[in-house]
C-alpha cells in the first residue's frame, strides 16, 4: 500500500530548481517516477511556463496529459502557449472526451481547428459533438465515454461488449441500455450481470427506474439532481431521447467548488475570478469596479450631508451617529440577502410566496430594530444623559433595520427573477445601497423630529 | 425510462393535505407509490410532524428509512420526537451503518442506546465502532460497508465473497484487499476480476497504488484529497493499518456543500446554522451577535468623532466623507481577505510567506489607493472647487486603502494559525474593524493637515 508520500517542502522544490537549471533529467525523471501526477501538477506551479514544459516532455504521455488536464484554466491557457499544435495533439489523444473539449475551447480557433482535423478518429467525432454545447449546460459537462449495451443482447454478447467497451471508459459506474435507435432505455447493474444465467436477454433485466437529465439542462440544476437522488453518474439524452453522454460526480464536484467560489468573490466585490498569485494589474482591475461604485456612494453621500449642513452646524453630534447608522443598514442587509440567496439555492420546495417571506423578514426586523434601538437609546442616556437626539437616532435605528431587511430581501429575489445570480445582493451592492439609505432614512427623522 | 415526472406544485399539495385531513390512505399510498424518496422528502416539508409521521407510516420501511435518511438534521431531529424508540430501531436497521449512526448521534443519549440495545448485530457492532469518532474526522464520515477480499482468496472464492458481500453495500467501487490481520494491502479491479484465470491469486492482481486516509483525518483534508486525486471513494485505515472503512464522493459532496454554507454565514455575520424558513426567534437569534458587535463599533465611533468636536464644529464639511472613508475601508477589507482565505483552502502550495504576500497585497493596495485617492480628488475638485479638506481627503482615503488591506490580509491568516475558519474575516468582522480604523485615519490626517 502507498501513502502520499510526496510533501512539497521548500528543500525539494529547491533541490528540483536546481536540476531544472542543470538540465539534470535524470533527477527530474527518477524524483517524479513514482509520483502521483496531481502532486506533479501542484509542484509545477512553481516555475514558469518553459521549465514547466521541459518536466512534462520528460515523462510520459498519459502522465503529462493528465497534469496539463489538471491545471486550472488560467494557467493552462498561458501554459500552451509554450506548446505547438502537434504537441497539443499528442496531449488531447489521450483525454477523455469532455476534457478534451474543455482545453479546446480554451484555445485560439485556429489552433484549435488545426488540433481537431489531426485527432483520433473516435475522439474527433465525440469532441466535435460535444463543441456544440454551451460550458453551464449538461451538453458541455458530459463525456462522450460511457458503457452501453442494447437490448436485445443476452449477457454473454453484453458481457463481452463490455469488456471492449470497458478499455476506453475510465470511470466504470453504470450499463446503460439502448434501442436500436440508441433511445434509452435504462441501465442494468453489472452486479445482475455476473449473477444471472448467461441466456437472459439484457431487456429481462433492465431497471428503467433511472433519472436522466436532458443535454440542455442548466449545470446548476444538474448538481441539484446529482445532490438530491444521490447519484454517481446520470446518463445525458438529447431531444429525441437518446443517449448521447453522462456527466460523473467528479465533474459535479468542480461545479459545486465553482460556485462556491463564484458566490464568495461576488460576495466580497470582486468582478474576475481572480486569484491572490495573479498578477498586480490583475488583482488592482479585479477590485476596481465594486470599490469604484462604494466611492459614487460615498459621494453621493457627502453630497447629500451637505444638504443638511444646517442641521449639523446648530448639532455638530448628529455626524457622531452616522457610522452607527450605516454600519447596522450594511450588516442587516447583508444577512437578510445572504438567508434568502440560501434559500433560492435550494430548489424543490413549494415557493411560499413574497408575501409570506417579506412578513416573516418583517416580524424579524422588528424584534432585531427594537432590541438594537433600545440598547442604543439605553448606553446613550448612560452615557450622554437625557437629550433628544438620543430618541432620533434610535427611532432612526430601528427603521433602518426595517428598511434594510426589505432591501435586502427583495433584491436577490429580483436579480433571481432575472437570472442573474442572487449571490450579487449579499456583497457591496447591499452595502452601498443601504448606506445611502440609512443616511436618507436618518436625515429624515433629524428633519422631522429634531 | 422513467423522467422526474413528479412536481411539487401548490395544486397537489393541497390536494394531498386534504387526503391527510380525510385520512384518506388510498389516495396517500396510490401518490405516492412510484416516487422517488428524494421528492417524497421534499414533499414532507410541506406537513407538520404528526402529519408527515401519518404519511410514512403507510410507506414500505426501507423507503421510510431514505426519507428520514434524507431530512437535514434540524428537522430529523424534531420530527423523531413524534416517534418510540421501538419505530426507530425499525428504521435504522435499514440504514447503511454511517447514517444510522449520524442519526443516533442526534438522540437524546438514553434513546440511543435503547436503540442500539435492539439493533440488528452486524449494525449494532457497526455502529458502535463509528460512535467513537468525532463527526469532522475520517473515522465519523465513513461507512463500514464495504467489499472486502483477503490477498490468499483465488478469484472463484473471491467472486464469490463479493456475491455475498455485494447484497449489504449499495454503492459498489472498489474491491478492498486485506492481509489475515485485515491489514489494507490495495484493491483489486472488478473488471480485472472478470477478465482472468480463475486460478489466479487476489494478491497478484493487487493494486497498491492506492490512496488511503486515516481515521483522525480532519474531513477538510479528506474533501481536499478526494477532489486533487479525483476519488469516487477511499479506503479508511487505523494506526494499525487495518481497514476499518471507506468514504464514498457522496458524503464528500454533502462535506462541500456545509461548508460552502458554513463559509457564506460567517460571510454574512449570521452565527448560528439558521434557515429563512426558521422561527422567527432563532432567526432574530441569529443575527444579534455580529449587530450588535457592529453597534458597539458605532457607539466607539460616535465617542470618538466627539474628541474632534472641535474641529467638526469649524469645518461641518469634515463629517460628509466619513461614509465615503468607510464604505471603501469596508470593501478594501472584505476584497483581501477573501483572496487571501480563497488561496488559504487551497492547500498543496508552498507557502510563499506573510513578507512576500504582504509585499503583493501593498502593491495592490498603492494602485487602487492612488487610483481612487485621484478620483475623489478629481471630482470634489470640480464639484467643491479647490480647498485644503479636499486633498485630507484624498489623502486619508489612500492611507485607508492601505491600512485596509493589510488588516484584510493578516485577519484571515491569524484566525487560520489559530485553527479558526478565516472566512470569519470576510464578513463584519472586517467590516467593524475597517470603520474604526478608517475613522482613525482619517481623523488623524485632519488632525495633523488641516
């Protein structure tokens, strides 16, 4: 039995640095031998583009074709650069079909077109398919790659079948059952197979009772299909029902991760997916955007004070509490928003409706505004004593919450509404729009009672 | 070929409440008896306990154990209250042994070991092994079910091992092989099996190029394994090398999924593992904490403005850009360090260092501050004319980019030294310490410029 072994200290990728520079490939092949190419692929994050290329020409193919795989995109993208289009080829031949596709839709057109019309045969026509789909569809997470067996054969026929079969298919879950149109029909479990007087008829033992989701279905709804009936592998039909793919549950769990992560930079602002060891300009553009409407905020905000500089002149401590203001309208709103993107997240349930939703937000906004309010108004008096801001700026607190729930209720189910990704509200979008807010419903109550 | 056929809409839903009403079992079993489990579940939080507990009892008990299986645990929990210790020895003893016992974890501890008392044996010794591990280790993920093959069995014996094995495990990978000590040797290929002499020894068609992970292993880590060597499952191993278990990608997925969830309420600064549909109490609950952190961060806020009353009284213009400081303050804050926690969880990186990272995050930081100082700059310029509060200003706000970063950066990092979720940095925890801090400096430069 072996462990991971292989700890990527600052010794070792020193030591590698240095055969790398003395081209010692002797080191390079012997250290990386016995080495898991997903290690491999971690280690060469650590030079640049070239030495990276000199490693992988030393090992074999279906090793190098498996970290090139393995990269994420970004840096796969600028990594082939360092490659010609026949090396390209070579790599591509020995992918599974849905990652091949996925690195050719990575590259230039040409290049890409060039890679294609030079592939094996198989892979060719499978890729070629799967090039019409859309990336966040099912059509485009699905291989091309799967066990298939028709009906009419007995279990000798789709034993051997399976066994031809079985060399190109990496993951080896399921024996889905065809018509002589390729139409599916279900799956027969291999475990049948074995156990079963070899003369049956495959159709005697076919289970039809197996989701299938259609090629194009949203790669979002698929996760929830995969995730709710605990699937491991759900085969792909086309329009006319038949089978055309079957997307893994290793490729669902790069979705989910995906998303995670699309959902974490779109709550904390950033506009690319960008990562930490990108580039400088990278990361400042990144940012850039989200910071830039924070400032229209803020003066928008200075703007609007200004309005009320008579107000503040006669009570300069009318400015001490607006922090406290927009920092309650921020918070609030960012939790209601981020409870309701949790929910339309989960799909399946009876929709109870708006109204429903916006008085249960409400009755929470009230005890939350009310608890808060209190407290503020209660360390003021301690602390300031008796006076009459002290009873606006908690009133003012109190309707902040409330406003800020609605606020951020509302607005990741409109986004929702129109497809664009909730997750958006539970960022600086809600902090901006509730900081102007607070300050609009603080002024107000200022002007009306103060 | 059966579709997802059945749809949980408002229509069928009252109907079936009217059926419950009229204890009409007719109508509830005949509905219900070509459904999938998974969409049954979803249909039962539709109902109330006593309700739900009506439907399932006139359910076959192996699909009354899915649904249960099925139900997040807040509502597993409540809804078991309305069941005797004697109904769920019933269903449990149709669970796969990790989920039967994640759900007498859930118990009350005399419940549990009544039920446990009465197990089926197998599950019972099953069970009572898995009790002992921690829930976010390897030992509280995985099942005991497995297939299992000593390494001295020929094929024919080990065919038919797998045969008897093969009716208690339903998710069906790999063929675990074990020395007489139960020793975790490798695995053997299903297919390999299949494909040869009969004769043949197991031991000479182990696989021993295998992963495996320990019991203690934290379930970040095993998450983090399974997806960098893209594992449907993975053996489980005591100190002793023995094979006590396997971790199948469908735990793995629900692993990702919490976490996901875990990560976006800390984001949000909710602080319990709350649903909108929840109480409106433990909703209100929730939220308080981190609200009420922010409101102490707005009372320090408004005493410390009233240090500067002075100045604020002379240049009322002063407290207009407080919120513009803040808001970028809070966004710079929340920008980093959610880069910094995105890079944190991806592990197998050298770790470049805090100087090196925090020489990039300045860079960053000068570009977007010199960028946004101009801007605002520019703009009060044309608005406000030229004025020596303008350039404090601009000034402040790119002291508070700055400062807003690097707080951004080394959050995280610290809370992650201290075994501590970082993605508590990306929430209102930076928010609060980004307004003070803004505040600070932005006072500070009045105070020394103006």
């Amino acid at each position: 039995m072996k462990q991971i072994e292989f700890e990527l200290n600052k010794e070792f990728r020193d030591r590698f640095q240095e055969a790398l520079n003395a081209r010692d490939n002797e080191f390079i092949r012997t250290s990386l031998e016995e080495v898991n190419p997903a290690d491999i692929t971690a280690l060469l994050y650590e030079f640049n583009g070239e030495e990276s290329k000199y490693v992988l020409d030393l090992l074999p193919v279906d090793v190098r074709a498996k970290i090139i795989n393995d990269l994420d995109t970004e840096t796969r993208k600028s990594f082939l650069t360092h490659y010609t289009a026949g090396e390209i080829t070579e790599v591509v031949n020995h992918l599974d079909s849905d990652d091949a596709a996925d690195i050719l839709n990575e590259l230039p057109i040409k290049t890409s077109e060039e890679i294609i019309a030079s592939l094996d045969a198989d892979l060719k026509s499978q890729v070629i398919d799967l090039l019409r789909y859309d990336e966040n569809v099912a059509g485009g997470l699905m291989a091309k790659e799967l066990i298939k067996a028709r009906a009419h054969w007995n279990v000798v026929q789709c034993v051997e079948e399976i066994r031809k079969q079985a060399e190109n298919v990496t993951k080896f879950y399921t024996v889905y059952v065809v018509d002589d149109f390729d139409r599916f029909l279900g799956k027969v479990s291999l475990q049948k197979l074995i156990l079963t007087d070899p003369r049956t008829i495959v159709k005697d033992l076919l289970d039809e009772d197996i989701v299938s989701v259609e090629t194009y279905m949203e790669d979002r709804e698929v996760v929830e299909i995969m995730s709710k009936y605990d699937l491991e592998s759900v085969p792909v039909v086309n329009v006319q029902g038949q089978l055309v793919g079957r997307i893994t549950i290793d490729d669902v769990v790069d979705v989910i991760t995906e998303q995670a992560e699309e959902d974490r930079q779109l709550m904390s602002g950033i506009t690319e997916d960008v990562e930490e060891d990108d580039s400088v300009w990278r990361n400042t553009r990144a940012r850039l955007p989200w910071l830039l409407i924070g400032i229209l905020g803020g003066l928008i905000s200075a703007r609007f004070m200004g309005f009320f500089e008579k107000e503040l002149v006669q009570v300069t401590a009318i400015a001490f509490f607006v922090p406290l203001i927009q920092a309650t309208g921020g918070n609030v709103g960012i939790q209601t928003s981020s409870l309701i993107v949790q929910s339309l997240m989960k799909p399946g349930f009876v929709d109870d409706g708006l109204w429903k939703r916006l008085l249960k937000v409400f009755s929470v906004a009230l005890l939350n505004g009310l608890f808060l309010g209190l407290i503020v108004f209660g360390v003021n008096w301690l602390v300031f004593g008796s006076n009459s801001l002290n009873l606006v700026v908690s009133l003012a607190l109190f309707f902040v919450v409330v406003f800020a729930s609605f606020v951020g209720t509302i607005t990741p189910i409109i986004l929702n509404r129109f497809g664009i990704n909730p997750a958006l509200a539970s960022g600086p979008f809600i902090t901006t729009t509730n900081d102007l807010l607070g300050l609009g419903v603080y002024f107000l109550t200022i002007h009306l009672l103060l």
